[in-house]
C-alpha cells in the first residue's frame, strides 16, 4: 500500500466481500485510525461493496469492483465503482420510514450515508466516493 493511494479490484462474487475487513484493518493501522473510524469505514464499506456486486454488476464474475483509498489532507476518500449501468440515489427509499421499517435489506445507503463524512455518487451511480475525516 503506497501512503497516499491504495487501490484493491474485487471479482463480483459475494464471497469476496469478506476481503474488506483485511483491506479496512490495514488501512487502520497505516493511518492510525480510531476505533469509530475504524468500525464505520468497515461498515461502509462492506455495504458499498455488498451493493456493488449483488446490485450493480448483479455477481456477474466476469465483472469486478474496485476500490480506491486516496489519502487526503485532513481525511480519506474511499470510491467504490462497480461495472453495472448505475442508478439513482434519490430514489432509494428511506429505510426507517415506518411502511419499511421492519423490511429486511435496503438499509446500505442509509448506513454509508450516515456513517461517512461526507457521500457522494458519480457516474450515474456507479461509482460511490467516501470521505472520513482524520483526527
């Protein structure tokens, strides 16, 4: 891992999400990061990379994911960017209205929403960036 950029391409197969949690763990004691830090760059992650595969390439294994970790003045920026057509963030209902509250799933874009800094979407939506500040 270069101090300034990493990046890590994912087969779209579901059981390559458990590689994550390595890639997370590394980049946490590279920078130091705190233990809330830590755990919602794990969070987020997981669930873009989850979406990325089941949703945006549909676990096609001729398709991959890709991250990219880009180490900023005061944060990290994290994209990751699937090969599927993308979609639209604004029409993903919110999980914790009360006809979806006690649905299972549809919780990931709440989650890195509300766990990261700041959340962004590119390329139609195929591509999400997140920043987490350093302390």
């Amino acid at each position: 891992m270069s101090d300034l950029h990493t990046n890590l391409t994912l087969q779209s197969n579901p059981e390559n999400v458990s590689k994550v949690e390595n890639f997370v763990h590394d980049v946490a004691q590279r920078y130091n990061l705190s233990a809330d830090t830590h755990g919602n760059i794990l969070i987020s992650l997981t669930e873009a990379v989850t979406n990325a595969i089941l949703h945006g390439n549909g676990c096609d294994c001729s398709k991959s994911v890709s991250i990219s970790l880009r180490r900023q003045k005061d944060a990290l920026s994290i994209r990751v960017s699937d090969e599927g057509p993308g979609f639209n963030p604004t029409e993903v209902p919110d999980p914790t209205c009360s006809e979806l509250i006690e649905q299972c799933g549809g919780r990931g874009l709440y989650l890195i929403r509300h766990l990261s800094d700041e959340c962004r979407f590119m390329r139609g939506g195929s591509t999400v960036e997140m920043r987490f500040k350093l302390c």
